[in-house]
C-alpha cells in the first residue's frame, strides 16, 4: 500500500478536480503491475494497474489507495474492468469520501465474490486527498495560508521589503505546492508592493513534470490594480481573476476584461472582501484547493474567518530586531490566550537553513 500511495503522489497538481489514486497487483508474492492516476480525463489508476499486470491479474490482489468507482464520468466505472480481470481480493486504503457514491465500489466488489480489506494506511491516504475530500463533502475548496517570516514574526521590514526573507530551498518547494493547487490568492496590497507574477516555476529537475500555473486571484475591493502589474502581462494558459465589491469603476472594469481578466464581484463585510462568502463562490467555479500567500491583512482575515484548513509557516534564521515590521498578521487579535486559533497534527520540516511548521486549523 506505501508503494501505491507513492505512485498516487506523482499526479500531484495533475488530476484535480480527481483524488490522487496509485494502485499495484500482487500475485504469488510478487508485484505484477503498478499503475496510478496520471490526469482528469485519463484512465484510473485501477484500470492502468490491470492493463499493466496484463493475464497476470488473475486470481491476484489490488493495492489501491481508494475505494474503486462505480460510475460512468469521463472514464467507465473501475470496478467492471476489475471484476473482467479475474481479481480475487481487493485492499483499499479508504472508502470514497463522496457522500453519494461512498461504499457502492466496494459493495458491487464484494456482491460478484472478491474479498474487501479496508483501512490499510488509511490516515495517509486521507493526508494525501485532504483537498478532494474537502471540496467533495463541502463544495469549498481546501484553503492553506503560507507565510515566510523571521524569527521574530515580520513577513517584511517597515518599508515593506521582502525579497529574500527565505531561502533557495524554501521557495522551491512553494513552486511546487503553487503546482499542486488549483488557485493562489493575495491582496491588492501585496500586488501593489511586491508586483508578482504568481507563477509556478520549477527547476530544471522538477521540469520533467509539465509545469502548471494556478489560477491567480486578487482581492481588490475597489478595483485599484495597475493595469501595468506584471501579473497583466503573463502569457500563462490559467485564469488571472479580480474580486472586487460592488461600487468600481465600470470604464476600468471594461478596459481590464479586454485584457482577458475575469473580474468577479464578491459581498463586502466592513470595506473589505467577506472571503467566508467568497469561498462558496470559488467551490462553484471548481476550484478545489486554495493557496492564499498574502500579505498580513489577509492572513487575519482569512482566519478570522474561519475559511484556512491548513497552515505553513516558514521561519528564516533572521531577526529583524525591532517592532516596526510587518508582522504575519495585521490587525486586531484576541484578548486572551485561551482565544487562540489552535493548531493541531503538527510537523516541522527543514529547508536548508529555514523550518517549515505544518499545521491543521482545529
């Protein structure tokens, strides 16, 4: 099961809006074939395994890391082809977390007499699908904060430099979870001070893999985006989409659409975009996952929204050494310690000379 969890990782960024899913068959003790889900639209990871192990798959046992589908999509229900192949036994890590499809693949499996084992490597395989699972159950997509900062807490100095707080390593492996999720969000600030392009932009040796921009979204109430940011100028195949409040301008809205921007309109709570509402509005588009990267206003009121599942926080071996920085979060926090927003199901993971803490938002 590790071996089919590792094979379902290398669609990572590939097949959204479709979990991740690697399988392999064993026969007489030996690995037969191996397959995983390459991309939405393509053949299942069940269905390349089989093809793999060829005449072999008969009377063998099927790893995969998820319950089997029993419905047409863009591809034929997995289970008729595992059942065809002779199949004796099947061990899934999970069951499809889809309220309505939940259990119908294992059910149909067992009714045409091969033996279901469920629950091997099961909490991996759910940290691997956490974004499906999210997205499949609420409609929402998973949303993660990322933040680099200094040891004592500044995301920038007070004139608003940022460039390096991380180091090589650090930003290489943001490159490839901008690859991994659907959508990055920042604030019009950020755009206005930093001037990205919130690219994917991997190394040579991660260029092996074809290299995927996520859908950039600014949160710009007013409409004040520069139509000279770089983030304009991109030739990229993904979506650049402002959301805006209500009352912008309707000449500069028509000369950004021109340009092949999407502009969304989104409700406003206390002059600034209710990203609770908002989160709604992007599960709707089939964005399932969300990277939001910025800057310090955002990060609070993505929280004190309660839309963040998950949280990465780099820390660099740098000290900023006074209180006039931009800390992680701008704004009003609670009153007490005992408010916190808690996180759980920590790991600490090192970049070169910085630490990465990974949480979950309780």
């Amino acid at each position: 099961m590790q071996m089919a969890l590792d094979l379902a990782k290398k669609g990572e960024g590939f097949t959204s809006p479709n979990p991740m899913v690697g399988a392999v068959i064993v026969k007489d003790q030996k690995i037969v074939g191996k397959g995983y889900h390459q991309a939405a639209g393509e053949a299942h990871a069940e269905v390349n395994a089989i093809d793999d192990a060829g005449a072999l798959a008969q009377n063998a046992t099927l790893y995969v890391t998820l319950e089997p589908c029993n419905h047409t999509g863009r591809t034929p229900p997995c289970t008729e082809k595992v059942v065809a192949s002779g199949i004796r036994r099947v061990v899934a890590a999970m069951n499809d977390p889809n309220p309505g499809v939940k259990g119908g693949g294992l059910d149909y499996l067992k009714n045409c007499g091969i033996s279901i084992t469920v629950g091997v490597c099961e909490k991996q395989a759910k940290r691997l699908n956490e974004i499906f699972i999210k997205h499949v159950r609420t409609k929402r997509p998973f949303t993660i904060v990322k933040c680099a900062a200094t040891l004592d807490g500044r995301i920038a100095t007070k004139t608003g430099d940022s460039r390096w707080v991380t180091g090589e390593e650090s930003r290489q492996f943001v490159h490839q979870l901008r690859h991994a999720v659907d959508a990055i969000m920042v604030g019009i600030n950020t755009v206005e001070k930093d001037n990205p392009s919130l690219t994917t932009r991997l190394t040579t040796r991660q260029k092996k893999l074809k290299q995927l921009d996520p859908t950039r979204i600014i949160l710009d109430t007013h409409l004040r985006i520069s139509e000279k940011a770089k983030l304009l100028q991109l030739h990229s195949d993904s979506d650049t989409i402002l959301i805006t409040g209500p009352l912008v301008s309707s000449d500069k809205k028509t000369g950004l659409e021109k340009k092949g921007v999407r502009i969304i309109e989104s409700p406003v709570i206390d002059g600034l975009i209710d990203l609770d509402r908002l989160m709604d509005l992007l599960g709707s588009l089939g964005i399932t996952s969300l990277l939001i990267e910025g800057g310090g206003r955002v990060f609070a009121s993505a929280l004190s929204a309660g839309i963040v599942d998950k949280v990465l926080f780099f820390y660099a071996p740098k000290i900023l050494g006074g209180d006039d920085g931009i800390p992680i979060c701008k704004g009003p926090g609670v009153d007490l310690m005992d408010n916190c927003i808690l996180v759980k199901d920590i790991r600490v993971r090192r970049f070169g000379d910085d630490i990465m803490v990974e949480g979950y938002i309780t």
